[in-house]
C-alpha cells in the first residue's frame, strides 16, 4: 500500500487519487451542464397586474378567475402535460403536479362548466400567443425570447 506524507499526516495514495478524480468528474460534470433557467409567468401588455400570489396564480390556471381586474377576461396558454417546462411550473409556480392540473380541466370540459387552457407545442408559440392575446397570460424559461409582454412577479 502506498502512501504520501504531508507534513505530520500520512495519505493513502489510492485513496488521494480516488478523491481527486471524484472532484475532478464533480468539476467538469457543473461546468458542462446546461444553464436552468426558472419558470417566468408572463402576460399580455393591456394587463395591469404586475404580481401576483400563488393563490391567485393558481384559480387562474384551475380556470377559477376567469377576469382580470380591469374586467379583461383571461385567456390562459399552456404547453402539453408532457413538456419539461410545463411540469416545472406546475409544480414550482403551482405547487401542484400537472396530472393533477389535467384532472381540474378535465372535469370542466366534461361537465360542461368551464374551458380548459388553450395548449400550444412550443414556447416560441406560446409567447407569440400571449402577445397577440388580450388578457392573456403564460409561462417561459427564457426571458430573452420575450419581448412587448409583461413579466409577472410571484408573492409567497
């Protein structure tokens, strides 16, 4: 077994190796991953609102507010259950899962009481939808897309 000294302390040298190639693996693994960018919720320029509460934000997407403030009616855009983005902000915007979100909007359109979110394929789409929208409201991941749309802050 071969072993390093250091001054008073005495290294396995196997060990020192392991260690050092962990954080090395550790070092290039943080470098090469991609940014993450965090869920921003944005809306049409004619809507007022500029934050909103978790609350709030949540009877929006549960199709509970249907109106803003200022009496525009709100027309919310989502991506498919299945996108990546879309299962982020349901559960970091929301705080809730999206199957869970499926459910609410389903029940709405089958007892005929409400209209579910109106589903694009790609946030380029959805951005384009919200800016041509009055009173509409949705969610990216990359603010530098955005451009003529209002970034919404969320309170607690």
């Amino acid at each position: 077994m071969a072993s390093l000294s250091c001054g008073r302390f005495i290294v396995n040298k196997d060990v020192f190796i392991k260690n050092l190639l962990y954080l090395l693996f550790l070092v290039v693994a943080v470098t090469l991953s991609p940014p993450v960018y965090s869920v921003k919720v944005i809306t049409n320029t004619d809507v007022d609102v500029k934050t909103l509460t978790k609350a709030q934000l949540r009877r929006i997407y549960s199709m509970r507010q249907l109106q803003w403030e200022n009496n525009i009616k709100i027309t919310v855009f989502v991506l498919p259950s299945s996108h990546s983005l879309h299962q982020r902000f349901s559960k970091q915007k929301l705080k809730m899962f999206p199957y869970k979100l499926d459910r609410i909007w389903n029940k709405l359109i089958y007892s005929g009481l409400g209209t579910a979110p109106i589903v694009v394929e790609t946030e380029q789409a959805l951005i384009n939808a919200v800016k041509k929208t009055a009173g509409a409201i949705g969610y990216v991941e990359d603010l530098s897309e955005v451009k003529d749309a209002n970034v919404i802050t969320i309170k607690g």
